[in-house]
C-alpha cells in the first residue's frame, strides 16, 4: 500500500461490499473478529481513552463525539459520532451520523476513510451477540426490542445469527416505527413471528432483550415494575449520555451487570446509577475469563453497551480488508505530500501575482 | 448544499485552489480572515478545548492529536494532526501530516475533508504574521529563520505579506535545508538577500524571528546567551510538546510572552518554562484591546504558538468557500444515508446468502 494514498469508502461502497460478501457472511465476520479481538485484548498494547465532545441543548440538541483508540505500532483509529434525535423527523437523516478514519501511527498518514453510520449499526449489533454469547441462555428463541429504530435491525440480524430466534416482540412509542419494522427486516429472511406488545408482557415472555430508544435525558428508565424470566439477558444500547438511561435501578440491582467499558459507563451508561461494587467486570473480562461465568446463562444479566471504539476498529479493520481485497474503494492523494517534503508550496504552478 | 454529501479537497484540489486565486491573495485573504476571527471572538460562542492525542517513543516517535473547536449552532471542525519527526528521511513525508473535517452541528453531517498539511503549514504562517503585527516593529527589514523546513517557507511568506522584509537570516542544523531555502522559496518572488549565520548573528541582527525546529524533546533551548535589538519579536513555532522547548528562560523572562491558547501553552509551549505570573495575556486579549498594547511594537516580545484549533477552522472555511465558489472538489456520499432513515440495511440488494 502506498503511502501517500488515502482509501474512501463511501456509503455505496460500503455497501457493496455488504452485497458482495453478503449480510450473513458480513455478520459472522464481524461478530468472529470481534470475539477475537475481545480474547486477545492487552490494555498495554491496546490504548481506549475515554470519548470526549461537544454536546448542546436547544432547538436541535444533540452531541458530536470523537472515539480515539491507538494501537501500538500499528494504527490509530478515530471515529466521530453524531447524536442529533431530531435528525429523521426535522432532516430527514439518521440519528447517528458517523465516519470512522484509520492512521499510520508511524507516519501519522490517513489510511483510510470510511462511513459510519452502517458500520456503528453493525459493530454495535455485534457487540451484543458476543455479550449475548457469553451471557444469555444458549437456548433462547425470544427476542424483545425496545426501540424500533435503526439500531433495532442490526441488533436483531447478530443475535439471530448466534440464537434459534423464533418470536421477536415489539415496543416503541413511535408506533410509525413498530409497523416499519417487519419490512425493514425482511432481507434477512428470518422465520420468526413478529408482535408488538407492550413492555410488561415483553419483559415477561422475552429470553433476550435490546433496549435502542432515543429517551431523553433524565426521562429515563423506560419502566419501573417488571417480571422476567430468570435467564433473561438484557443489551443495553440506547444509555450513552450522562443522564440517559432505559432500565430501572431494581433491575440492574437484580442483575449482573456487565460493562463493556467501565469507565465510560460509569459516566454515560446504565452503570451511572450504580456504586462502583455494585457494578460486574468488563466484557473482556468475561470473555477471557470464560470458565469463571458459565452460570451468567442463568441468570439475570445485563450488557451497559456504551460503545466502544475497539468496535470501531475492528469493523473499519474488516471493511479495509474487504475493500482491498474485492478492489473497491475511491485512492485519493488527500494529504499535500510534495517530492519535497520540505515545501508546502511544491507543485504549485501559479504566479504569486494574479 | 445538501445535506448528505461531503466534499472531500484532495491535495490536488487545495493546489487548484491556491493557483486559481494566486498564493499571494490566498495569504492576505488569510491573514484578514484570521484577524477578524481573533477581534470577533466570543468564548461563550466558540468552544475550544486543549488538544488530546496519543503520543509513542521508540524508533519511529511521534504523536498524532485531535484539535476540536465548536463554533454554536454552526460548526464542529475537527484536525488530526501527525507530527513525526523521522517522517522526511526514513519515509519522504513531511513531519507533519494532518486533515481537517467540519461537521454540521444541526446534524452530525461531515460537510467537508480537506488536506491539512498545506493548510496548518499557511495557518501557522498566517497566525505569525498577525502576531507580529501586533508585536512587531512595523519597520521591520530583517527576517531571522530558526529552522529551515517546510513550515519556514509559510512564515516568511506570512510574515512578508505585512513587512518590508528584504534580508532573511538562516539557521538550520539540517545544511541541506538551509541549501535548499533560496529555491523553495522562489516561487515567492521576493526581492531580499537571504545569508546563512550562526544563531549568534542572527539573533542579534533580527527585527523578526520564526523558530521552527524539529527539536527533541529535554534537548532545548536551542541557545543559551543572546544579544538582540530591543524591539525584536519572535514567532516561537516549534515548541508544541510537552518537555519540547526552542528558548532560554532568561529570553522568556525579559519579554513580554503572549501565547495563542494560554492552559495549552503552559503544557505544551514555551510556556512550560515559565510561572503564571510571568505569562502575558494571549494573543485574542491583545488583538481586542490593542489601544492598550501600542508599546509591545518597542520591546522584546514572543509569540509562544502552539496552535489553535481556531485557524484550523478559518483556513477550512476559506477553503471550504473557495472550492464551492470555484466548483473544485470531489462530491462524495460518505455516510450510509438511505431513504429509509430507520433502516441501515435499506438500499442494500442482494440476499443474506451466498
């Protein structure tokens, strides 16, 4: 690869080489390397900060955020995320607007470029089947979804790619996006039976749950009272602000209570309604401690997925891969790298004087 | 514009650009721009927070950061910037390789990605050149450069845009760069006398100095004992690092030190030599209440620039305003945007098997 070449991926770039690889394969992928990674994760070797960023009330409030993750000698991978929950209904946009750039950390030049907003959608779903995996009962046929949003459809393509899903019930209060919902996951092809219910008789009935919603800040949770069964596992999305938050304290009392990044979710997630000994170890940790939490299947258990930019990486990593890989992808020359490194102005064919 | 394309200024197109509007208007253009920006500027409006990054040792050391401002209900602009000192000899890239992106603070949308090499190696210069015309003797003939690489050439151009500079002064370890000067700078056209001497002399016959040195850091100041006219100026460009300082302390203590972003300049500028007490307002501070600063055109003064995430966003904006005036730029559709906003999978053709 050389060195001076940036590789964009645009949005239909990115999905071609979902067409080309196709949604299942694409899926598995990403949910294998991201086991992976998980596994081999060496916090010495592997440097996560904690997000920062803007955020702002008024007529369109909303937050733009920056992911930064380095991995040593290898690459720094940067996403920037922007929340604006007024998007789709005054811009017609997505809530999520996002791009993803990856750097050589030994020259500093941007490898590459690409979309964010299918990219979150997919990592993010995957990040709860791997949780999901490690913590939810291997036979789970019942997949709650509360919140019917974007999020919904990848969270629902990973799980059903790990558990036999045979029933998937519904609640959103924007009920445009509960009668959406069987056609937007209809390219997945699944034979599942689809009801909306409301959130009592779902947290009753489901084995697996998603929480997606765009709860305002300090509205949250969802719901106070619930019955569940005893295995239920719970993906938390929707909490990554501080003062957002879906699920009851009863519950995530009640429960394991699995972060994927502590830290930040102490801040931004679920976990900021917990005391620090209240709240379970990391996923990585789960995961490469494994044989310690095989009882987490039977018990109530709950994933504070805030996001994490391991995640990031791991999905622009397999993009990257793919794009070069099946010869897709737009090579711009976007940093002013000159045969002088030492002039700016190298290559400039103008007079000073106009 | 609409709101779900980015244009995306290659290397290429910054170049058309410069030509199109000649170098010499694109830098007065700058310099006013970045002149107003500081006389206007409102920090209740326009957030800058000090830079983060990663920054590694070892055999290729370096740090690559991001530098945010928000600008309210406008824009986010965001540049990741590399600096790598090995780059030029063991790569044949420059030190620092960067971009810029503005984001759309009503969406999230990136709106624009344009080259950031060219762009902070112009905004430093500029921002030297309205320093030292705050500063600076406005007679000032005599040119010192400390540092002889890519970011000279943008400070003498700056710097020559406002003075009557017709003898420049050259120091530089590097002899190939202080050999290579003359040439770089042709295409400036500039009718001066340009001389290699020994810091010594060039301190001591300067009405204006630039340092910018790829110093290690724990290895400055660059001199110790000086002798200099009392009215001189520098432009303190190089230091920008933590423990990466180009000054003596007793320079710094018998001048008036204005830094571009005072808690940034106490980490990272030369700055970190000195007591609060001993660090003059900033650059805006003085800019705003120049009836109040007359006198700094008679003394010794330093410009302690670390870099402001301020003239990112100018030098984007000009930019940014010049491609769409000129109809230069790649229109790209880069986040995944569907009709459908509440299914990432919408557009997608083909089926989930293969």
């Amino acid at each position: 690869m050389r060195n001076d070449i940036t590789i964009v991926l645009s949005a239909a770039d990115v999905k071609l080489i979902v067409e080309k690889r196709t949604l299942n394969q694409l899926m598995d992928d990403l949910i294998f390397q991201l086991t992976e990674e998980f596994k081999n994760f060496n916090p010495s070797k592997t440097i996560i900060p904690i997000r920062s960023g803007f955020n702002y009330s008024g007529d369109l409030p909303g937050l733009i955020e920056w992911m930064p993750i380095y991995e040593t000698n290898k690459e720094v991978v940067l996403k920037v995320v922007g929340y604006h929950p007024k998007n789709p209904f005054k811009f017609n946009l997505p809530t999520i607007l996002s791009t993803i750039s990856s750097y050589d950390s030994k020259t500093g030049h941007l490898k590459g470029l690409v979309d964010g907003v299918l990219l979150t959608a997919l990592r993010t779903g995957a990040a709860s089947a791997v949780a999901s995996k490690y913590m939810a009962h291997v036979d789970s046929s019942v997949l709650g979804l509360i919140g019917c949003g974007a999020q919904s459809i990848t969270q629902l393509h990973a799980i059903s790619r790990l558990f036999p899903i045979n029933r998937i019930l519904l609640f959103d209060n924007d009920l445009e996006a509960v009668n959406s919902f069987e056609k937007r996951c209809s390219i997945l092809e699944l034979e599942v039976d689809i009801e909306f219910t409301e959130i009592e008789a779902l947290m009753s009935q489901s084995d697996i749950i998603c929480t997606a919603t765009s709860i305002d800040v300090g509205k949250g949770p969802l719901f106070e009272s619930y019955s569940c069964k005893p295995h239920l596992h719970i993906n938390a999305i929707g909490s990554d602000f501080p003062g957002k938050i879906e699920l009851p304290l009863t519950l995530l009392r009640n429960s394991f209570v699995c972060p994927d990044f502590k830290e930040q979710a102490k801040k931004e997630g679920e976990c900021q309604q917990l005391n620090d000994d209240e709240i379970g170890p990391d996923l990585v940790h789960v995961i490469q401690n494994n044989a310690d939490y095989k009882q987490l299947s039977n018990i109530l258990t709950v994933f504070d997925s805030t996001g994490l930019a391991l995640e990031d990486k791991v999905v622009m990593d397999l993009f990257l891969d793919q794009a070069e890989y099946l010869g897709i992808g737009k090579k711009i020359g976007l940093e002013n790298i000159n045969e002088d490194v030492f002039n700016p102005y190298s290559g400039i064919r103008s007079k000073v004087f106009s």
